[in-house]
C-alpha cells in the first residue's frame, strides 16, 4: 500500500464538523437525549442516511415503536438542539436528512457523559496525570478524554481518564497549540495499527520536532497504548527511522521530541511483517554468534 503523501485530499471540507456523529446505542448519545423518543428518530435517521425518511415515514416508525407520545416534528425538533437536520425534497417527498453536528449546538466544558459512565470514571479516585486526589489534596476531578474528539476520540471507556481542574486546564491549554495540525492529526488517528498512526503523525509534521505527549495521544486513537514508545520503535522494523531529541528546560521534566528522517511504503500487514524482520534479525544473530563460536574452537 503506497504512503499518502497529500494528506488534505483525503480529509473533510472545511465547511464539515469534524466531530464524528454519536452511534445511536452510544453513551454519548443516550446522555444528549435520553431513552426516548428523539434517540429512536436519531437511529432511523442515522440508518437512511442515503434514503432519508418523510415526516410520514417518521410518524409510522414511533407508532410501531409504541413511541407515540411524542410526534414526529416535536423529535426533529428536539435534535435539532444538537444535529443539523436538513429538509430536502427527492421523488417528490419532503424528506429529513441527518447531516452532521448543528452549528449551533450547546457547547459543554467537557465530554457529554451518562452519569454511570461519569461515575465509572472518577472511581479511579486521583487525578491520572499529577496523582492528587479530592480526599488528600482537596482538588475536583473531572472527566476527560485523552484523544480530544476533535481528532476522533470517542466516549468509550478506553479514551476516558479522571483529571484535576488543573490539569484538565494546562491539558486543553497544550492540545490548542496543536488546533492548527487537526486535520493532520485526526487523518492520523483514523487507522487501526497504532504503529500507522504513529508514522503518519509523524509524516505529516515531518518539519516538525513532535512532542512523545502528542505521539502518545495519536497512538492511543483507537485503544490505550500504555507501551506507545514500543510501536514507536517497531517503526525502524518496516524501514522508517527518526531522530530524538531531549530538552531539559521545559519545565521540570526532560521532555523528548522526534522528527522523522526517512519514510517507507505500508505494507499489506504491518504485524506480519515487523515480525518477520524480528525472526530476521534473531537469525543474523545467531549466525554471528555460530560463527564466532566456531572461530573460538580453532
């Protein structure tokens, strides 16, 4: 598979939200509208996407779903506080298309969580980036997710972690710096292997020094690498390589940056083949250490 070497051809119009739409089973969802009958539209809606349903349709659909209490234009208008749901006629039908997240729609100070979801959450107990907690430090924790949804993160318990108020603040503070990469950042963070997600990062800002902060966030897109310099290093195994660089006066600890120096082609399976370069490089070994050993006995 070729590397993509023009990432903004891939990515969304500026003209679209980035912030991908709740799935209608969703905590995410269930926490904007609850158990009724606006999340059953928001599902019909969500599935005709390509075939979008009439008011009639609508209607039809809460009264088999015995969801008659609430009519067809009180839901749309219901989720037309969050979603932008466009009327557009085809065949001759006024019909309801859901587009995207409303322009419009109420911001929160952090992720829209059911309060089951929130308190799975803060049972940790201590904040997970400086370790204080309410009961010995007096600080608030609050939920976060640790890949923003602005670069695709999701509510799902992997991507969500209990910070402090302070944390939470220097946190958003340090993600805003990188508001300009977004596009980059999220094209990155859309692939399954984290060992991708990592090269193509670090690809698009390759005239960049790239914090491990923000290597580890983009690693973690789809599920928690707690070893993110491990995949980091397995990129050497499919014919990349990168140069570190240490700075000891930021702050109080040593942070360290990473440039990339060469790129190569995907390959059809990443694991397949940094395994096969593993069993490689141990059969070089063992063929050095054999000969030296042979060396030895004459």
């Amino acid at each position: 598979m070729a590397l993509l070497t023009d990432v903004h051809r891939r990515l969304p119009s500026d003209n679209v939200a980035y912030d991908p739409l709740p799935e209608p089973e969703s905590e995410q969802l269930a926490a904007l509208l609850g158990e009724g009958a606006a999340r059953l539209v928001y599902g019909l809606l969500c599935r005709r996407r390509r075939n979008p349903p009439t008011a009639a349709e609508i209607s039809f659909f809460l009264d088999a779903a015995a969801s008659a209490g609430m009519s067809a234009d009180r839901a749309l208008r219901s989720l037309r506080t969050h979603f932008d749901i466009a009327t557009v006629t085809r065949d001759g039908s006024e019909r309801f298309e859901l587009r995207g997240w409303s322009t419009h729609r109420p911001t929160e100070e952090g992720p829209v969580l059911s309060l089951r979801r929130r308190s799975q959450v803060l049972e940790l107990g201590f904040c997970a980036l400086c370790g204080r907690s309410p009961t010995r430090h007096g600080v608030v924790l609050e939920p976060d997710l640790r890949v923003p949804p602005e670069w695709g993160g999701t509510t799902e318990p992997e991507n969500l972690w209990p910070l402090c108020e302070e944390c939470l603040e220097g946190r958003r503070q340090y993600l805003e710096t990188y508001a300009s990469y977004s596009e980059q950042i999220r094209h990155a963070a859309g692939f399954d292997e984290p060992q991708r997600r990592i090269g193509e990062l670090l690809l698009a800002l390759r005239d960049e020094w790239v914090p491990s902060e923000l290597i580890g966030i983009v690693a973690s897109a789809k599920e928690f690498q707690g070893d993110y310099e491990r995949r980091l290093r397995d990129l050497r195994m499919l014919g990349w390589d990168y140069k570190p660089s240490k700075r000891y006066n930021e702050g109080v600890r040593v942070r360290v940056y990473y440039k990339l120096t060469r790129s190569a082609p995907w390959p059809e399976s990443i694991r397949a083949a940094i395994t096969a370069e593993e069993n490689r490089r141990k059969a070089g070994r063992r063929r050095g250490k054999d000969a030296s050993g042979s060396d030895s006995a004459q």
